[in-house]
C-alpha cells in the first residue's frame, strides 16, 4: 500500500503536521475522511482533503472559490505550428484572455445559466448576477493559468484552470458566515461573568460549521453551489474554446472535472455529501486533466478501482502541492496608493523561477515567484503515491503558460 493511516485517517504522500492536525479536526462529525497527497494547510479543511457527511453540507470545505477546476482541450492543429509560432500565440492569449484583480471579460460572453437557473431568485444570488455576467470567461490570478501543451504523440492541447470568480467566491462568504452564525446559536451560552474570547482562531482552530441538507439555509447553499459550479464550467468551456478559435482550430477531445465541491455519491451501500476542497473525483474510469507547476509536466488520468481507491472514495490530487506558501516563495507585500509594494523579501528569486521555465522549455506570459516551480512538489513524485488508484494516460509537456502578471492581486482565488 502506499497510503500511511493517522489516527485511523488515510493519509497519501508525506504528511504535513498541520494539514493532518486539520484532517483530524473534521473526522469527528463525518463519515469519512481522506487526505490526498498534495496535500497542505487550508481554511478549517486541508487542501486535499475529502470529508464525507451523512445529511450534511460543508461550505468552508467547499472553500471560497467554488468549483474551481482542471479543463483540456486536444486540438487538431500540428505540434510544428504551434512550436514554431509558440511566441506570438502566448501574445495573443495574453492579450485575449482576461487575468487579474477582479477584472471584466473584454468580450461579452452570453450564457443561458443566465436565464434558467431559479438559483438566482434567491437574493444573494440575484444581486450577483451582474458581477457575474461581466465575469464570465475571465480567468484571474494566483495558481489559475491557461497552457498549451503537447503530449508524448506529439498532439497539442489547451489546458486551464479556474473557478467561479467573484461569484463563488462572494456566495461562499456569504454561507460561511451564515453558518457560522448558525453554529453559534446552537452553543451552550457561556456562563453568566464570563465574556467570549475575542482571540482571532487560527486556521488549525476552526472547526467546520455545518448546514444540514433539509434546512432551509442547507438547501439555499446547494443551489447556490450548484449554480457557481454550472458558472465555473461555462467559463473554462469559454476560454478553452477561445484559444481554439485564437489557433485557428478544432477541439477534437476534451477532458473536464472540478474540485472544491460536495457531491451526493454512493460508498459502501451509503448514501453521502462529499466535500473535495482541492481534491479531483476519480472514480474507476473517469478521466481527470490534473497540472502540475509552470515548470513541470501535467497529466491526464483515470480513476481504478481498488482497495486504496475506495479508501480515497475515488478520490485523487487536484495538482502537485505548494511545498512553501506565497509569502515564503514571493514575500510580503503591501498595496499603498494602488501600487503593490514588497515589505519583505522572498525565498525565490525571479530568475530563478524563469530559468526553471527555460529548463522545460516553455515560454511564459505573466506570473509571479509565488507561482514559480520552487514553491511546488514535483508533479510525478505526488502522483508515485496514489499509483494504487489511478492510471496516467498522457504525459503533457508545457509549450506556453498564462498566468496573472506579478503585480497582481486576486481575492478570488483559491
């Protein structure tokens, strides 16, 4: 086996104190728990944790950018033109394609998402909805990226990664905070004398706030999560179809799954919600598109079945997993008068980071030394420990890579 159990708790790759001590701290009112090997420290739930509830829904594991996920296209354009234009195709995919702060699509993209989905009859969705419609197709910063890539048969693809924008991200704030609230009403009052803490709780601290799936709140939730997810899937089917056009050609295949989502599945005869904050479905079959850091390989997966894989409930890695966080990789920095400014240095020099990109041979457009390849897992070593559940189909080597530029900054990612 390559799964190592804590405390009863499976447990891929090799284990971060923190990232665990939060895996732990959920297992107590779910079902199931698991904890993927790109795993590192997140908000109340690991990135790369899976934690499963009977009747419950979890939106701090759903996380803030709801339904975030992978997206490759194969395209029938031939490796030999793309390679020899490489330079001025990312120009044009910079240009073209929206990244950054809160930014509005420069094209108008139409969606009938719009127009059908009774999600938006609720007033915290109603009130996004412009937001939302300026947003669609826009792709942001942090780790969201669009790459061209080409596999070991020497065909090219597309590839992005994403989520659901200003959208996902302020429906989260908004349950997060409702439960919360939820939670604490249902608390014993504290003892006459003696006044609540006011100490800020760290992440390690918090325990998930839970909506049960038959409350009212519950049930505004899961629309509301579903509607970001519909949300998150127009915009990567936007983008990717964008590039195509951009190269002048076909999707002929396309590979498409998400992450950071609750799922009604069936395991072990029972019926369950299963939260993934960062973590890619991989049920027996089922193909995955996952990527690795700007300089590294990506993949596409599928799902097998397997003692392990029932353990994970088919569940897998969402990308390779940051080995430092963004201040240590980049620094701190500070916004004053609009401009951001670095208060403190980071352990990753830009060159460095660019001649990583160099070693693969990729040409880059954008990014910060948050994001270089320092600052990840190597992709082949995180996927060794889950070989027991998933199979790899393609080896993509990055061409091109989009990303935000440095200077950036981006609430919505995840």
């Amino acid at each position: 086996m390559t799964v190592e159990f804590i405390q009863g708790v499976p447990v891929w790759g090799d284990p971060l104190d923190n990232a665990v001590a939060q895996i732990l701290n959920c297992a107590g009112e779910a079902e199931a728990v698991a904890l993927m090997a790109d795993h590192h420290l997140g908000y109340s739930v690991p990135i790369g944790g899976v934690v499963a509830y009977r009747d419950k829904l979890n939106p701090a594991g759903v996380g803030y950018d709801i339904a975030c996920g992978n997206k490759a296209v194969r395209l029938d354009i031939p490796a030999s033109e793309v390679k020899s234009n490489i330079h001025p195709i990312m120009d044009s995919v910079w240009r073209t394609i929206s990244f950054g702060i809160g930014r509005k699509n420069k094209e108008r993209v139409d969606h009938q998402l719009f127009d059908d989905d009774p999600a938006w009859d609720l007033p915290v969705a109603h009130n996004l909805k412009k937001l939302a419609a300026e947003q669609l197709g826009t792709v942001g910063s942090g780790n969201h990226y669009v790459d061209i890539f080409e596999d070991e048969k020497g065909r090219i693809w597309v590839g992005v990664h994403f989520g659901s924008r200003g959208l996902g991200h302020r429906l989260a704030t908004h349950f997060m905070k409702a439960a919360d609230r939820e939670r604490v009403g249902q608390q014993e009052p504290a003892p006459t004398g003696k006044k609540r803490s006011r100490r800020r709780r760290s992440a390690l601290d918090v325990v998930p706030s839970l909506l049960a799936i038959d409350s009212d709140l519950g049930q505004e939730y899961l629309a509301c999560m579903q509607l970001a997810g519909r949300y998150a899937y127009a915009g990567r089917n936007w983008v990717c179809q964008r590039v195509a056009d951009l190269l002048g050609a076909a999707i002929v295949e396309e590979i498409h799954n998400h992450h950071n989502f609750a799922w009604k599945e069936e395991h072990n005869g029972d019926t369950l919600w299963v939260t993934r904050k960062g973590a890619t479905p991989a049920f027996p079959g089922q193909k995955g598109f996952v990527g690795g850091s700007m300089g590294d390989i990506s993949v596409i997966l599928e799902g097998v079945d397997s003692e392990e894989g029932r353990m994970a409930l088919y569940s897998t890695v969402h990308g390779a997993g940051r080995l430092m966080s963004r201040t240590q990789a980049a620094g701190r920095f500070r916004f004053r008068k609009g401009r951001k400014v670095q208060v403190k240095a980071g352990q990753i020099h830009r060159d460095q980071m660019l001649d990583s990109v160099r070693r693969i041979g990729a040409t880059l457009r954008g990014a910060g030394t948050d994001e270089a390849p320092q600052a990840y897992k190597r992709l082949p070593d995180v996927l060794k420990h889950h070989r027991n559940t998933i199979r790899i189909l393609l080896t993509l080597k990055p061409l091109g890579v989009a990303m935000a530029g440095e200077n950036e900054y981006d609430p919505y990612r995840d």
